[in-house]
C-alpha cells in the first residue's frame, strides 16, 4: 500500500481528499502546513521508517508554502516525488513539480500521481 503525505491548511478540502485517497487503497498521512510536513518527514527519516511513497502539497500556505516545501524536499529527500495544487493559476512557480489546479477530479489526481511515481522509479 503506498503511503501518501498530503499538506493543505484547508481542514475540509485536505479531509475529502484524503477520503478520496484512502477509499483508492492509499495510506494519508495529512499535515496543515509546510513546517509540520518538515518536521514529519524528518522525524520518520531518522527513524527509517514511516516515509511516504509520494507528497502532495498546497501551495499557498502561511509559513512554509508549497513551492518552499518541494524545494526543501527536492534537497533533503531528492527521490520523493511531490506534486502541488491550488485553487490559483500557476504563475511559474512549480519549478518542474507536477501541478493540477482545484478544483481537480479524482481520475486527474490519480493520472498525476502514477506519472510522479513512475518518474521518480525508473
């Protein structure tokens, strides 16, 4: 069962996709903020076990935002792949993260998903 991290400060919309996720047969581990992603990540790291399969993440968040976290995870974790989301157009933030803009289907997410995975396994 792949496990997945999912970052948004939003309690609802993080809620429902994690629902979502979970009925498709993935283990979520949800945060509400870059910062406690962080601290997640490193804590399970040190323990070596634990660490998610796949991040996704929202982008505009207080404190540590989406494209801050992918950046810190791209130099910390470089074989984790993330994938960003939001409800506001992409302005060339992503910096080569995979991005779907809310509202998204499941479908959509799931094709996100297979790709990042895929790409970061070959």
């Amino acid at each position: 069962m792949l496990h997945v991290l999912l970052v948004d400060d939003d309690h609802n919309f993080r809620r429902s996709l994690l629902i979502q996720l979970e009925f498709e047969g993935f283990h979520v581990t949800e945060v509400q903020s870059g910062d406690e992603a962080l601290m997640y990540l490193d804590k399970h790291f040190q323990l070596q076990k634990g660490m998610p399969d796949l991040v996704i993440s929202d982008m505009k968040m207080d404190g540590l935002n989406g494209t801050q976290l992918f950046s810190k995870i791209q130099q910390n974790y470089p074989s984790l792949p993330v994938i960003l989301i939001s409800a506001f157009e992409l302005q060339g933030e992503a910096n080569g993260c995979p991005f779907l803009k809310k509202p998204f289907n499941m479908q959509q997410m799931l094709s996100v998903m297979n790709q990042s995975l895929q790409n970061h396994w070959v």
